[in-house]
C-alpha cells in the first residue's frame, strides 16, 4: 500500500450539480498544487479525495495541500483491509508505532461507516478494535475524553485509519467563481482583500498604478514581492502594470487640488473596468475599508464605485484594521507590506483633501480633463508581469514593439 493523505472538503449548502463542478475544480486545483512532486496519484472519490505519494514526500505534499482553497482539513491515513480480524490487527501495529513516536498513554478508537453495507455497525467495531488493542498493547490505556491518540477508522472500499487533523484554509476551490481584477497597491489591506476572495474561489488577476519616476523602482519590487506571495495560493498571477503619472500632472494642472486624491481613485477605476473587459474579468477587488483614512468613506466609495458598472468586491469593509493584519501576517505579506516606498507619486498631494466627494462635482472635474485620451495613453504604455509559484516568469510591453 502507498502513503498516503485524506483530503476534507464541503461547504454547507452546496447541492446537486454544484457539488460535482466544486469537486472537479478542487481535485484539478490539488493536482497543480502538487505538481511539482514527483509520482503522485490523485484519487477522486465522492465526498473524499486521497492523494498517494512516495516515501519520504509526507511534509511536501501536507505543505502543499493545505494551502489548496476549499480544503476543510487533512490527515494522513493507512489504508487497511477492512476484513474486522485484519483491522483489529492492522490497528494494533499502527497505534505501536505511533504511541511510540509520541509517548502516548492513552486512547480512543472512533468510526465512520461511509459504506453502510459493511457487516458490523460503528460500536461494534470500536469495541472490537479498541479491545484488542488494550489486551495485546500492554501500555495504553482506553480514555474516552481526552485521548493522546484518537484512532479514527473510516469504513469504505478499504478501512483508512489516521489520527492526526491539520487544519485547511476552507473556502471555494480557486476559479470556481469566474475571475476578478484585484487592484493591488503596496499596502497591508489589498493583498489581504485578494487572498480573501481568492479564498471564496475568484481567481485574480492584479492590477498596479504606480508614478514612475516620481516612484522608485523598489516600490515596484515591492508589489512583486506581494503578488509573488499570493501566488503560493494562487498558483500564478498577472499583474497589469500602469503608469498613471501623466494623469496626475493634468488633474494637478486642470483641477480642484483637494480632489487630487478622489480623482486618481476614479481613474484607476475606469482603467481597472476597461482592463477587466479586456481580460474577462468580471469584477473588481480593492483593500477599501470604510473610515480607514479620509478617502474611504461611502461618498468616496459612491464616486469611485460609479466609474464602473462591474460588481466592486471589497472583502475588508467589514474588518478591524488588527483582523487586517492578523490575515497578512498569516499570509506573509504583512512584512512585505510595511516596507516604507510609495506606489503612487506623492508630491500632487494637497494638505486639505475632500472627504465627502459629491459625484456632480467630481463629474465636472473629470468634463475638463480629456479622460479616454489619458486613459488610452496609460493604457498604451502597460507593462505585463506574469508570475508562476513565487517567480517572475515574463515581463513585457505589449503594445511596444
Ligand atoms: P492598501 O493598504 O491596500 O494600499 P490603503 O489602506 O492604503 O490600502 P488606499 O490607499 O486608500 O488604502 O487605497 C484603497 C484601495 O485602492 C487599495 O486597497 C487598492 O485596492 C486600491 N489602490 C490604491 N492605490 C493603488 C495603486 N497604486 N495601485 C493599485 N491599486 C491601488
Ligand atoms: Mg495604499
């Protein structure tokens, strides 16, 4: 028999047809997750995915997997014969080596018939099992309460038995719910709000802003470096590079300075909506969260919301800016994050800023500048990143020849 893990999946409610493109999307997701280990077999069966791996791959494969979107939780598992004298026996060696390896002192032996054929009920083979065990072991003892060794037997083809549970992310398999365009800046909360909806199965794809060469080449990097990170949940990531300082120096030129802020917003909105129609996306991810700073207000969420008509995702309204960044310290993003360079060019920032913009108002700003023509311009000069587990794989200028 090979070694190998169970992997738990489920969320409550899903039904029917769902439940088979959710299990598809995740078995597909597992194989990329692992692709990089050699000889591992993929086994798809209803409620339940094993994955078998050679000797010595344990740690990697565990690493891998339970970072895999839509997984609950996963245990390493023996699979056994399920004839009840084998089992009886099987376990016995098993929890040997185990109390062993661990010290243990005591036990408990559970079971989960999935085939309800099997010829003994749930009791029947705990007692069974749990018997033999205490009579040829010598040194455990049976504790119903608080075990140092939960024996857990599921009943299908075979018996797997494990007793160890490590924790999955949860959520949807990733890209089972279409994909998004994730404005991504140098900041805590943006990579916070795409791993959240990436956890909720919308793939991303990122866009950047940036103020070259009023903003440094490290402030990029540093957006590399954040997106790289996502992709270890991922798999890969494009991050669609855009230079918006021509932008800045006509709103500076041609409007209210207060609304410099307010302004860039509404125009990475409708570069971010023509971007994501460009590359099927079908919605829009930021980091906004609401009273955070003085431009993340529901009138500065109404005027930038309406410069497209895509649905705007933004995960972290909801959250404490210490939930933020429990979530990016456990992503690994958080220290990236921090590092102290600009994304977008500070020096057109006023002292006084408009934190109640009125869309009428914004409207007539936006009428003095020549929008599209500046959009298309920036548009023109768009650098593309692509990244694959950790690495930039490509980098190019696709509308320069
Ligand atoms: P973050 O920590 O994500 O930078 P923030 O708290 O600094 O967020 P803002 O600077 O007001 O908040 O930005 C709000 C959101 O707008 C960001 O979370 C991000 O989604 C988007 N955004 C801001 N600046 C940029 C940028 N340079 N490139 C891409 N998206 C941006
Ligand atoms: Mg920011």
């Amino acid at each position: 028999m090979r070694e190998m893990i169970l992997v738990r999946y489920g969320e409550i409610g899903l039904k029917g047809k769902n439940i088979r493109t959710f299990e598809k999307k995740l078995v597909s997701n597992i194989k990329k997750a692992v692709s990089h280990i050699p000889n591992i077999t993929i086994i798809d069966r209803h409620g339940r995915v094993m994955v078998e791996y050679d000797p010595g791959m344990q740690e990697m494969v565990i690493e891998s997997v339970k970072k895999v979107f839509g997984v609950v939780s996963l245990s390493p598992a023996t699979q056994m014969d399920r004839d009840l004298e084998n089992l009886k026996v099987q376990c016995l060696a098993l929890i040997t080596k185990l109390a062993e390896e661990t010290g243990a002192k005591t036990f408990k032996v559970e079971t989960r018939r999935a085939d309800k054929n099997y010829p003994y009920t749930t009791p029947e083979i705990n007692h069974a099992v749990g018997g033999y065990i205490f009579q040829n072991h010598g040194g455990l003892r049976v504790d119903v309460n608080r075990p140092d060794i939960m024996l857990t037997i599921e009943i299908r083809e075979s018996a797997y038995v494990f007793s160890k549970r490590i924790s999955g992310p949860g959520g949807m398999p990733y890209g089972s719910a279409g994909k998004g365009l994730l404005l991504l800046s140098g900041g805590i909360d943006s990579p916070v709000a795409g791993y959240l909806m990436a956890k909720r199965g919308l793939e991303l794809e990122a866009i950047h802003f940036h103020s070259y060469p009023f903003t440094s080449e490290r402030a990029l990097d540093k957006v590399i470096e954040l997106a790289s990170r996502l992709t270890y949940y991922t798999g890969n990531l494009k991050i669609h590079n855009i230079n918006i300082l021509e932008i800045q120096k006509a709103i500076n030129v041609n409007c209210p300075s207060e609304e410099m802020t307010i302004l860039s917003r509404c125009f990475m909105m409708k570069i971010a909506d023509r971007i994501a129609k460009q590359f099927y996306c079908k919605g829009l991810v930021t980091g906004e969260n609401l009273g955070q700073v003085a431009s993340q207000t529901i009138e500065g969420m109404t005027v930038t919301g309406s410069m497209t008509d895509l649905p705007v995702f933004r995960p972290l309204t909801a959250y404490d800016k210490n939930e933020i960044i429990e979530v990016a310290k456990r992503i690994e993003t958080f220290e990236t994050s921090i590092l102290p360079f600009e994304d977008c060019c500070t020096v057109f920032l006023p002292d006084r800023v408009v934190t109640k913009p009125k869309l009428e108002k914004i409207n007539a700003s936006l009428a003095l500048l020549d929008v599209e023509g500046l959009i298309d311009e920036a548009i023109k000069d768009k650098e593309t990143i692509i990244i694959v587990g950790g690495e930039v794989v490509r980098r190019f200028k696709p509308n320069v020849e």
